[in-house]
C-alpha cells in the first residue's frame, strides 16, 4: 500500500507555491500525486506517450528497467520461467499468491472446462479471407464473445468477473488456433481435456481429423516457456488499452479485443514477427554493418526491430531467457545450424559495440529471439503476436480485475495542450473564396 511520506512543491509562473503529495510505492520511484494540481494551479501536466506518468496503482508487476528486473507479484521472471509453468503464473498473476496444490488443480480444471467455444462462432471465422492475419481475426472474435456473454455478465460481481476471467484464458488458444486453422484450409480442432494448456494449443494448432498427433513434449515445454514470459509487462500500451476500455465499465472481452489490436502494432507485440521478417532480409552476417548504419540513420525509417524499449535500459530479462532458450530448444529440436539464430546474436553482439546503441541504452527486447524459437518449432510467422497475444490474456485479465477492484478507479479521461483555432464565427459555403 501506497503512502504519502512528503510534498513536491511546484512554484506556479504567479509565483503561487503549490505542495503536491509525494507517494511511495514498496519498491521503485516515488511519484507526485498531481490530482489536484489543476484544481489549485489551473494548469494540466503534459506527457505524451506517458513517459513520466503512472496511470493507477498495481501489486502485479514490478520492472526495474534499469537494473534489467522483470518480478511477477515479487518472484523474478526467470525462476518462474525454469521452475513454474503457465496455469500456476497465472493464478499467482491474478490472485496474487503461488497456488497450493488444491488451489492449483482446481484452477486447471476451470481453465480447462472452458475451453470450447460456441458452435455459432465457426460461422464468424468463415466471413473472413482464407489470408486474413490471425490478429485481426481474434480482435473479431474476442470482441464477438462480448455477444455471447453479455446479458449475464455484471463487471461489479466477482464471481461474474471471475467467470469471464477463466473462460477468457481458456478459449484464447482455441481463439488463436482456429485462426490458424482457417489459414490453411483445415478443419478446426476442438480442445482436449486430457493434455495440459500449451499441449492443448500445439494440438489444436497441427493436429488433423485424420490421424493422430503426438504432441512434443519438448515443444510443449518451450512453448509453455514463452507463455510466461509474455504473461504481464505492468502499464505497457495493450494493458493500459484495456484498463482503459475497462474504466467505462464496458465488456472485459470488447475491453481484451481492444488490448488485442493495440498489441499488434510492430512497436509493440507485433515486432515478433518484424523481428524474423527483417532477419530474413538481412540475409547473412556480412550485411549486418549495412543495416545497423540504416538504424542509426535518421533519414531512414528503419529500426532495429527487438532492440529498444521503453522501461528497460538494460537487457531486457526475457530476452536473456530466450536467448539461452533458443540455444536448448534447437539443440532439442536437432538443429544444428540456425542461420537465423546466428545472425541474430552477431547483429546483437555489433549492435551492444556500437556507441549510436550504447549511448540510448537500447538493448535486445523479448522480442528478439521469441519468434526465431517459435520458426523452429513450426509455428508459422503470423501466428507469433497471436500466441503473445493468448500469453499476455492473462496479465490483461489480471490488470482488469485489479482495476476494477481499485477504490480510486475513474474512467480513463486524459487531458490536452489544446493547439487549435480559438472560437471563430462560422462562415457559409458561399462566403468562403
Ligand atoms: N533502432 C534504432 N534506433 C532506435 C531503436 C531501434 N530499435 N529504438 C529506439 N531507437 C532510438 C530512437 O530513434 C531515439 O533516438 P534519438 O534519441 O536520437 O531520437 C532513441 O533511441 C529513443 O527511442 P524512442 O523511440 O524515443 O523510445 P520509445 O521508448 O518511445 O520507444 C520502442 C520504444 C517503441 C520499443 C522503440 O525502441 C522501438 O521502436 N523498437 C523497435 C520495435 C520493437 O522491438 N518493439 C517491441 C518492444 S517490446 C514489446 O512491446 C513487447
């Protein structure tokens, strides 16, 4: 719990001294609490992109981008990532604590007796182009199940949110796959019961009607890996998308289609598959100079995609884990030689030399390796921001109900530096030259 231990004092341009609160959280920065800045002072505080603002309060996640930490409820990502595996993240994720054993397997039976989706929404799937993104696809269908579920759906009980909880993180591989599965021109695959989450998701992904498939246990593992380390990332731009949605009151599943659309943009959940796209057009380690000198130029749009972000300014723990992932998964996998994998590393290890990365702090993202994992395992390159998307589910339902529990909870309503005409007489059509 947050306390107020001092003021900021802000000196207005009148010359009027104005004491702010100063808040405290269990660890990381303070922050000035500027609710009642404009009431006293008549003036708003301007921070596009929210660099320097903390939109809310939280006890889910904790990043230190500096020292390159990323904790869930106070565990570090990377213990979770060896020890744990998704289900149980995601039970500590929303309710806080790890799960004992009973809470544990009560919880994977309610993930898993939710699994299937409604038989109507094989229709929805059919309205759209056999080459459409899966994004796009499960912003459609997400948002659809608001249909669904809505007239029994009260956000304010919480037995009714933990419903819409389980059944969102249930039938988001389903979501996903079926995706896929139109893509190709397959029949869709129901849920099995008896396999665990990742397992599942693999099966409903490459399994056929027509004989059956023995799921990896190595790609299962893998997978299951990469689900933790996408599952919350605090205030990022798609949870703060759906706490926003949220804040109206509006349907956590229209509020998660929304998160959904914000994650697919290349700067954010969509630079997965950006990531591989461009390794790809790099070609071979001996072009690495030319498109390093493309990132540093300013004339030019390019980035290096997976390098950068806007908390760490250092490496990005996740990136650490996959990067040793990688290694093990293709090892397993019988791979002996990734030229994908090699360029990556040899672009990673210029780029730390280079004093343009250097001096800006920009590091290798989560990003960076998931999607070179992901290619070897078979998975195919659109469905990557899919799976980060059913991974992250759980960090947006968790955010979700957190905030809808908030005691200080308001509608999202930012503010503006208003740049436009003053008031102005209209003029008629025939008056204007
Ligand atoms: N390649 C080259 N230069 C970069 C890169 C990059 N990938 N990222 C940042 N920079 C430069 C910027 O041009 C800027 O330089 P300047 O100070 O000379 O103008 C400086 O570093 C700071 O970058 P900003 O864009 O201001 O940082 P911001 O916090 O707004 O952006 C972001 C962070 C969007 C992640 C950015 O680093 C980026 O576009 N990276 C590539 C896309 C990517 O990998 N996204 C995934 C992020 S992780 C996630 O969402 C899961």
């Amino acid at each position: 719990m947050s306390e107020r231990q001092a003021a900021a004092r802000l000196v207005t341009p009148e010359g009027r001294e104005i004491a702010l609160p100063v808040l405290e959280g269990s660890v990381g920065p303070r922050v000035v609490d500027v609710r009642r800045l404009y009431a006293e002072s008549g003036m708003f505080t301007y921070d596009p992109g929210y660099t320097a603002t903390a939109s809310c309060r939280s006890a889910i996640t904790y990043i230190d981008g500096e020292q390159g930490i990323l904790l869930y409820r106070g565990y570090r990502i990377e213990e979770l990532a060896q020890k744990s595996d998704f289900l149980e993240v995601a039970y500590l994720l929303l309710f806080g604590e790890l799960p004992t054993r009973a809470q544990y397997q009560q919880f994977v039976h309610d993930i898993t007796y939710h699994t299937m989706l409604h038989e109507q929404i094989q229709f929805l799937y059919r309205g759209f182009r056999r080459d459409a993104h899966p994004m796009a696809v499960m912003i459609a269908v997400v948002g659809a199940l608001s249909a669904f579920y809505y007239e029994d759906l009260d956000v304010e009980d919480p037995r009714h949110r933990l419903i819409a909880t389980d059944r969102m993180i249930a039938k988001m591989p389903t979501i996903a796959a079926w995706a896929y599965k139109y893509s190709v021109g397959q029949p869709f695959m129901y849920p099995r019961n008896d396999l665990d989450y990742a397992s599942n998701f693999i099966h409903m992904l490459f399994a056929t009607p027509c004989e059956p498939y023995k799921v990896d246990p190595v790609l299962a593992r893998a997978l299951d890996r990469i689900f933790i380390l996408h599952a919350d990332h605090e205030q990022n731009a798609s949870t703060s998308t759906v706490r926003l949605v949220g804040s109206t009151g509006a349907s956590p599943y229209a509020a998660i289609a929304a998160g959904i659309a914000s994650l697919w943009g290349p700067a954010h959940g969509g630079a997965n598959e950006a990531v591989v796209n461009m390794l790809d057009e790099i070609g071979s380690p001996s072009r690495i100079p030319e498109y390093i000198a493309r990132a540093k130029d300013k004339n030019d749009p390019f980035r290096l995609m997976g390098f950068g972000h806007r908390v760490y300014k250092n490496y990005d723990p996740r990136a650490a884990v996959l990067k040793e992932s990688a290694d093990e998964v293709l090892d397993l996998l019988g791979v002996k030689h990734n030229p994908k994998l090699e360029i990556a590393k040899e672009l990673e290890r210029i780029a730390l030399e280079d004093e343009y990365f250097q001096e800006r702090k920009l590091f290798p993202n989560v990003d960076f390796y998931s999607g070179i994992i992901l290619e070897a395992m078979g998975i195919p390159r659109k469905m990557f921001t899919a799976i980060f998307a059913l991974s992250r589910t759980v960090g947006w339902m968790a955010q979700w109900n957190e905030m809808i529990q908030d005691p200080e909870q308001k509608i999202g309503r930012p503010r503006q530096l208003y740049v436009g005409p003053g008031e102005r007489p209209f003029v008629p059509l025939e008056e204007r030259g």
